[in-house]
C-alpha cells in the first residue's frame, strides 16, 4: 500500500500523544504516593508566582484553574499557599489539556482520587475518556486521508489538465 505524503506525521502525532495518555496514567498511578512521599517535603509551600514561573502560566491562569475547582489554596489573608497536593494537580491538569481532555474530565479524574476505592474508579473513568479520544483521533485520521487522498487526485487532474495543455500550446505553435 502506498502511504500518501503526510501521513507518517498522523502517526508519529498519535503515538506522541499516547506516549502523553501514558505519562498522565503513570502520573495518576502515584499521585498518592507522590503527594505523601517521605521524599518530599509534605510541608513545602508554593505561592502562586512560585508555580506560575515553574510552569510558565500567568498567575491569572493559575487563579482560573482555582475557579474551576481543579485547585485548592490555603489563604492567608489575600495570599494564596499552594500545597505539595496543589502543585501535583496543577500539573496534571496541564498533561490533561495537552491530551485534549476538558477541565471537567481533567477534574472529574482528580477528584476520583479523594473518595475511597478512587483509584479503581478514576482508572476505570480514565479508560473511558480514552477510549472516547482514540475514537475521535481515529476518525480525524480517517478524515486526514480522506483529504489528501482528494488533494492527490486534484493535483492529477491537474497535472493532466496541464499536459493536455501544453500539447495544444505546442500543436498551435507548429501549426504557426
């Protein structure tokens, strides 16, 4: 089968967002033990300038995020102290929006983590929401080829267009 050009870069597309499903499942497998590690500092404090600059947000984005409930500042008058916990959500929800998953699936899966048995039910969510993203970049593949395949049939026609063309222009020129 001959592979139209272009379409290499559908499937190195899909397989750089899987590597991504991965990262943000392997994320959600520990986000427990990462929040509660021994390792880390579980006293360590963040303001809200320190993780804009660490992930290179607006403070305004990080303030948005609040708003939609994905994060949960402790408040020391009009300051804003993001825990270990907050800093953790903040960067899945980043991974969780380059894998194209909304806020409320992103928060949908966080908040699974919270309730008891959450694990087996933010995984089998998780499974889900995939499932439903395969289905759509799959069917974006499918339109993707669809596409060139008519872009390759074009530029024959075309191409044809052209030569029946330039046969007429050089009868005409040595019936002159």
């Amino acid at each position: 089968m001959r592979v139209p050009p272009g379409i290499g870069l559908i499937y190195v597309y899909v397989n750089v967002r899987y590597s991504d499903y991965i990262n943000i499942l392997t994320l959600l497998f520990h986000y427990r033990l990462y929040v509660q590690s021994p390792s880390c500092d579980p006293d360590k404090l963040y303001s809200i300038g320190e993780l804009a600059r660490e992930f290179e947000l607006t403070t305004r984005a990080i303030r948005f995020y609040e708003d939609q409930g994905l994060l949960a500042p402790e408040r020391k008058g009009r300051r804003r102290i993001y825990s270990r916990r907050d800093r953790t959500r903040l960067k899945l929800t980043l991974r969780g929006k380059r894998l194209g998953l909304s806020l409320q699936e992103i928060k949908e899966i966080l908040d699974l983590f919270d309730t008891p048995k959450g694990e087996q039910r933010q995984l089998a969510y998780f499974l889900q929401v995939l499932s439903k993203h395969r289905k759509q970049l799959e069917q974006q593949r499918l339109d993707i080829e669809a596409g060139l395949r008519d872009i390759e049939r074009a530029q024959r026609e075309c191409m044809e267009l052209l030569g029946i063309a330039s046969n007429q222009d050089d009868s005409a020129s040595n019936q002159s």
